[in-house]
C-alpha cells in the first residue's frame, strides 16, 4: 500500500506548520530540538528515539495524565501514542522536516507519524516498544509498532494528514484525567 498526502493538502508547507497541538514554535520544543542536533547521528532518527525512549506511553506506565499538545507531552514525558505523534511531528517540523500524522484501525484507532526524507514520505511509528510493540526507524522497510492484520478486520488508512484527525483531538481534549482514562472510548475510526 502506497501512503499519499491527504488530498485536503496538497502544499508540502502544510507538514511544516505550526499550530495549537503542534507548537513546535513553543521554546521548550524549540530547545529540545536543539539538544536533538548533536552531530552523532541523524536527526530525524534522534527525534524518532527520543519520543519512542523517553516519553512513556500512558497505557505501558498507567500513567493518569492526559496530554495533547506536544509541548504538554514533552514537559509531562508521556502520552498516548497520538500525543506521542504530535511531539515527534513537533520537533521534526521545528528543523524543518515535513511531518505529518496516520493512522491504523487496531483494536482501537493507533496514531503515527510519516516524515518526508530524501523526496519520499515513511511512516514511523514512536509509541514505545515496552510492551511487544516493534517500533523502529527506518526509511526504507516500515518497522511499525504493530503490523496490521486484515483477517481480524484490521486496516491501514493510507492517508498522510497535516494535522492530527478531529476525532483524535476531540477524545483527548475531553477525556478525563485519572486511572484507565484511556479505557473510556479511544476513537474506532477516524
């Protein structure tokens, strides 16, 4: 399955913007990024690692914080795997690398990222590996948390989003904070 911009946005500036849940002109996203810049290794990879290793995803930490917005998930260091997309969004498009948003019907809707490097769009997915998932970066061979699998009615939506879905927004702008907040209707579908 090839993965497209979403045909609302053709513009690739689209995938650099900044806006209330992409702050990525936010100054702690800002020195974060800068941090991220340290010559050993590329640095879209280092951002990938980062929100995968040192943001800890609310369902592996039963952690009752709510966070949307990527500076909140930077500052709180956790977040469910669509706020995680939403911080490594951020600081790609802090340096400048288009990033935008996808999504997976799994047991539940799963948020990820697709960056656009080297003229080609990859998807990466930084949820966090504690749990079985097999998340790595890779801009050739998709290494996603967890494949898809169609038999069980599973399915990749093949569309690259400027801007995470409004119905990922509306469930964590209202949920509730406190334990398994999360268990109390994650999005099915976009």
């Amino acid at each position: 399955m090839s993965f497209v911009p979403s045909p609302t946005s053709v513009r690739l500036s689209d995938y650099l913007a900044a806006d209330a849940v992409v702050d990525h002109d936010h100054p702690a996203i800002r020195a974060q990024a800068e941090q991220l810049t340290d010559g050993r290794r590329d640095y879209a990879e280092a951002a990938f690692l980062f929100v995968r290793d040192e943001i800890d995803h609310v369902i592996d930490a039963a952690d009752p914080r709510v966070t949307w917005r990527a500076s909140d998930v930077l500052r709180e260091r956790v977040g469910i795997c669509y706020a995680k997309s939403h911080l490594l969004a951020a600081l790609l498009r802090a340096q400048g690398i288009p990033a935008g948003f996808c999504y997976q019907e799994l047991s539940a809707l799963h948020g990820l990222n697709a960056v656009y490097l080297h003229g080609t769009w990859s998807r990466l997915d930084a949820r966090g590996n504690r749990t079985g998932a097999g998340g790595e970066f890779s801009l050739d061979v998709e290494r996603l948390a967890w494949p898809v699998d169609s038999a069980r009615g599973e399915r990749d939506h093949p569309e690259i989003h400027p801007a995470p879905a409004p119905a990922v927004l509306d469930f964590l702008m209202t949920a509730e904070p406190g334990a398994g907040w999360y268990e109390n209707g994650l999005p099915a579908t976009l």
